[in-house]
C-alpha cells in the first residue's frame, strides 16, 4: 500500500468515526500541491458544540488506536470549530454555522475533492450519552 492510500485509510477511517458520532457532510479535499504543510484536509460539521467536541475526541481516540498521534489540536474546549492535525492531514470538525462563516472549502477551492466510498458515509450512529 502507497503512502497515499495509507493516508486516505486513515481519512477514511476519520469519517467513519464522525458519521457514527453525528456528524455530517463529510468533505475531503487533497491541497497538496497548494500548501507546504498538509496533503489533505477534512471538513466535518457537528449540530452543536458538545456535538462537535464529541466528534473530534472520538476521531483523535479512533486515530490514537490505529497508531496516529495528533500534533496539534485547537477548539477542542469551545465546540465551535476544532482542529485536529495529524500531520499528512488535518481535521477540521465544524458547528454547522461556523463552518459557513469561514467557509474554508471555498479558501480552498482549488483542491481537488476526495470521493468519499458510500459504505463509510452509511456509517450508523452510535448511541451517545451526551445527546445535544
């Protein structure tokens, strides 16, 4: 397996995780060729903060697991916006309204999009406690 398809497991993996926990329109966008300090980012939205916060402790958890450690994270705290950088990719988990104001996809237009497979899309819920 290439570097390239290792990375894009992983990213694959991160959406699973988000699409159990609730989260929703799930975007990957390769922008390696736009930056020097990612190939990927994936933009994920969550319906509230605590929602968010779940999210993204669920995908740093899922990817601690696979042997992935963050090097960086932000926002974990507010739940309005988190960052999560892995390094190769970063995750970028978004209360819905947030998400539209940066409207970081746009900034980044210019990569190209990363088909997501249907069978990590129709990742089910898990039942969470912490319901918002």
């Amino acid at each position: 397996m290439s570097e390239k398809e290792k990375v894009l497991e992983k990213l694959f993996k991160c959406v699973k995780t988000a699409m159990e926990k609730r989260g929703s329109d799930p975007v990957i966008l390769n922008v390696s060729g736009l930056n020097s300090f990612a190939d990927y980012f994936l933009f994920v939205s969550g319906s509230s903060d605590r929602r968010v916060k779940t999210i993204a402790e669920a995908i740093k958890t899922a990817m601690k697991e696979e042997g992935v450690k963050a090097i960086g994270s932000e926002g974990l705290r507010e739940g309005r916006w988190a960052l999560i950088d892995f390094g190769p990719f970063i995750v970028h988990v978004f209360y819905e309204d947030a998400r539209k104001i940066f409207d970081l996809e746009g900034l980044w237009s210019d990569g190209e999009r990363v088909e997501i497979p249907q069978e990590v899309l129709k990742a089910r819920p898990q039942n969470l406690k912490e319901e918002a």
